[in-house]
C-alpha cells in the first residue's frame, strides 16, 4: 500500500485545463501586435494562418513577413503544433464516435431482452429529458426576467457589435430556415440506406438502425444470434478499450484546446456583455452544482462527488471540445466504468442524450431570446414565454452536438415570438465561451439521466463495486 499510486485521469486533465486557461488568458492579454513587430512580424495574420496553395504560390503575405525573426517562426511551430495535438484528440474521438454507438446498442438492446423492456426504458428516458430541458429553461427565463441583462448593455456597445457580426446572421438565419419540420424529421430517422447513415454519421439514424438490429436479435433463435453479439460485444469491448488509450492525450489536448479557444476568442468580447454572460452562467451553474445534484442524490442515490470524480473526463472534454458528439465516446466509457451505469444503460442513454438531451443549450437559447427581447421589445408576456419554452425546447432538441450549433437553432426560438433575428449579431462575440459551458452541461445531463435510468432498474453499481472494478482497469480510472 505505500507505493505511490498515479495521478488519477481527472487531475491531470484538470491541471491541463488550469494550464490552458492562464497561458491562453496570458497571451490574450501581453501578446500584443507590437511583440510581433519587436520579433520582425508585420502582418501577424498571415505569418500565422496555415498556407494554402495560393498563398505559398503567390507569397502572400511573404514581403510583410520577411524579417520574422527565429523566435516568431519558433512561436508559430509551437502553435501549430498546439493546434495539432488538440485536433488529434478532436479527430480521434470523432472516429471512435460511431462506431461506440452502433456497437453497443446492438448488444445493449438486444441484451434487454424485449421490446416491452426498451419500451419502458424508452419512455422513461425520453420523459426525463423533456421534463428536465423544460425545467432548465423555465429557471433560465426566471433568473433572465429577474437579471434583466438586455437591460444593462449600452446603445453604443449594441451598435458596435451589430455592424461587426451582422453578415455572420444572415448566414445563420438562411441555414436555420432550411430546418425540416418535426414530421419530416421523425420520418427522415429512418435511413434510406443505413451504411450511408454510419459513413455521415447521422446519429439519430445510426441509434434506429442499431436498436432495429438489436430488436431483431432478439425475434430470432439464440443460437443463431449468439455470434453476432458476441461479434459486437466484442467490438464494444475493443472500442472502450481504445477509449482508454485516447484518453491518455485528453490532458495534453485539453491544454491545448482551451489554450487556443481563450486566444482566438479574446477576452476583450466580453467587455459590455458581461451581464448577459454572468446570467447565462449564473444559470448554468445552477443546473451544474444544485438541480443535477439534487436529481442524482434523490433518484439515483449518487452524492455529487462521487458523480464528478467519475463523469469529470467527460465533462472537460466536453468543455474544451465543445461538442457532445465527440465527447459520445468518453461519456460512455466514463458514464460505465467510472459511474457504475450497466452497459446496456449507458449504450441506450448516454448517445439518445448526446443527440436529442440538451438541457444547457435549451437554457442558454432560452435567456439568449429574453435579453435579445429586452433589448428590442421590452418585456414579453407569459404566453410569449411559454412559447419560448415550448421552442427551446424542441430547437435543443434538434440542435446537432457539434460547436456552435445551439446559436444557429436560436433563430427558431426568436422568430417563434417576433424578436428580431438581427439581435444574435450582438451576442456572437461570446458564444465561444457559452458553447463550451453549455456542452459541459448537456453531457453532465445525459449521465445524470444516464444513472437516474439505470438505477429505477437496478442497474446501477455500488460506489464499492466500481472501486473494486476500477483497481483492475487502470486505463479508464
Ligand atoms: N455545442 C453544443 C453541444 O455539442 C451544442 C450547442 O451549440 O449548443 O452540445
């Protein structure tokens, strides 16, 4: 027992974290255009940004540049470099992703035995999402209507921020109205072709095309379905473990991913809207560290540390990447192994909610319309509120787990009460910041219902148990 055990994976990915956020900070603040004059770099932008063919074929740029001394090109080594490793980390996930859902919900429908079972566990699931999405949106419009942040933020700032981002608006409204109604989109679950469906990674036709095969095991003799799941449980197990491996890179590639968010994103943006940020926050926060608690400690039994101590990986990931879609994968193995959920659960759960269980996102759209609204219309009426719940609730839905999509599905929640879509220029600038504390929410929801789920059927570990299990697989503890 006196041997000193390795620093668990949560810590270092948090000291990764602390890392990335006070070098990112550091640089935004003291890197300044005259550093990179003092190291013979006169047009930063183009000495930094990656060369494409046309720039090395006409040296654009080249003549500002020509004087970049060692240190600058070193400077631009180390951030590509930085950019790579987080990308690596990106990327790898991103192809681990499908292939976990499929895998697994073949063998975690098909062991539930019958359709009555995935029937109850279905509903269960499905109720609890949208029981908590309306929850987190009714606070966020509480603590809007009591902050009033579209109160506060001055006519000059508003004008400044409208001309910079209006163009990127336009972009966003022309690419929401191409939104298919709810009944085209039930329909289009189905896949027409579902290997197409797993090379475009459609999630939502991925998840129908692997229950349906996993149902259909189950109608045909167990012998004759034998091979096939053990084909795929076995692939699960192979993919878990590869799970482990990335994860091995997640401190590094945190470190990285938050370095480079904090200095593309700048932290000037949030001068003005500093209101408007903190509510989004303040709200967060509260789903965070009071409603996912309470739900966990009354309906599952799990105390909140024991919770983030097993989900924190997940969460990170989540912040750094910005995408509960390339989290899937360590959401499962974290939500499984580190929280104790069957597999059967998790593999049902946990890539459901990463597609359709966006709590964080359906709060932030949510006060995002209310401050947008009191900037232009003043106050709105419970009826119009209402409205904004019921749309949140189903743009959340529809918001595909990748960055910065929860903005883009804004437009439906705003045209739903009449408040002008030009408004979303004004909030751009921080969405970066949002994203990346909302995502942590949506992948904390899909794990919190995830062990809500898995322990009304008994389904869920002991914390003893997943200790006991843990001391034998050090890859994911
Ligand atoms: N980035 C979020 C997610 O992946 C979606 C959003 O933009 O709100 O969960």
């Amino acid at each position: 027992m006196s041997t000193r055990r390795p620093l668990a994976l949560h810590w270092k990915i948090l000291i990764g974290f602390a890392l990335g956020v006070i070098i990112g900070i550091a640089i935004d603040r003291f890197w300044t255009p005259a550093t990179w004059a003092s190291l013979g770099v006169n047009d930063p932008q183009s000495f930094m940004a990656p060369k494409s063919g046309e720039a090395f074929a006409t040296g654009k740029g080249a003549e500002a540049n020509q004087d970049a001394s060692f240190v600058a090109r070193s400077v631009r080594f180390v951030s590509n470099a930085n950019t790579f490793i987080g990308q690596l980390f990106f990327q790898s996930l991103r192809f681990i992703a499908v292939p976990v859902v499929f895998c697994s919900l073949i063998v975690g429908v098909a062991s539930l035995g019958d359709i009555k079972r995935l029937g109850r566990i279905g509903v269960k699931t499905l109720a609890y999402f949208a029981i908590t999405g309306a929850v987190a949106i009714t606070l966020g419009l509480v603590i809007a209507n009591v902050a009033e942040p579209g109160k506060r933020i001055s006519p000059e700032k508003r004008a400044e921020l409208l001309i910079e981002y209006e163009s990127r608006v336009a972009e966003s409204v022309t690419r929401t109205l191409d939104v298919p109604s709810i009944w085209q989109q039930l329909i289009s679950m189905i896949p027409a072709n579902p290997f197409q469906a797993l090379a475009t990674a459609q999630m939502l036709q991925v998840i129908f095309f692997s229950i349906a095969i996993g149902l259909g095991l189950t109608m045909i003799t167990r012998a004759k379905a034998e091979p096939v799941l053990q084909f795929f449980d076995t692939l699960t197990d192979v993919i878990v473990k590869l799970v482990g491996i990335v994860m091995h890179l997640a401190p590094y590639a945190v470190f990285c991913l938050v370095t480079q968010a904090l200095v593309n994103m700048g932290t000037d943006m949030l001068v003005g809207l500093v209101y408007y940020v903190l509510t989004v926050v303040l709200g967060l926060g509260l789903v965070l560290a009071v409603i996912y608690p309470l739900l966990l400690r009354t309906m599952a039994g799990v105390g909140y540390r024991r919770f983030f101590r097993a989900m924190s990986p997940a969460m990170l990931t989540a912040f750094s990447s910005s995408s509960s879609s390339a989290t899937l994968p360590v959401t499962i193995a974290c939500a499984s192994k580190r929280l104790g959920v069957s597999e059967r659960i998790t593999s049902f759960v946990c890539p459901l909610g990463a597609t359709v269980n966006m709590d964080g996102t359906a709060m932030y759209q949510g006060i995002a319309a209310m401050f947008i609204a009191q900037m232009y219309v003043g106050d709105l009426s419970i009826a119009q509120q209402l409205t904004i719940v019921l749309t949140a609730l189903l743009a959340s839905i529809g918001t595909p787990g990748i960055p910065g999509a929860g903005v883009v599905m804004l437009v439906i929640v705003l045209e739903s009460v009449g408040i002008p879509t030009q408004g979303i220029a004004i909030i751009l600038g921080v969405d970066r910041l949002l994203d990346m504390l909302r995502t942590v929410v949506n992948v904390a929801g899909d794990s919190t219902a995830a062990a809500i789920v898995a322990k009304s059927e008994g389904e869920l570990e002991s914390e003893a148990e997943v200790a006991r299990r843990l001391a034998d697989d050090p890859d994911v503890g």
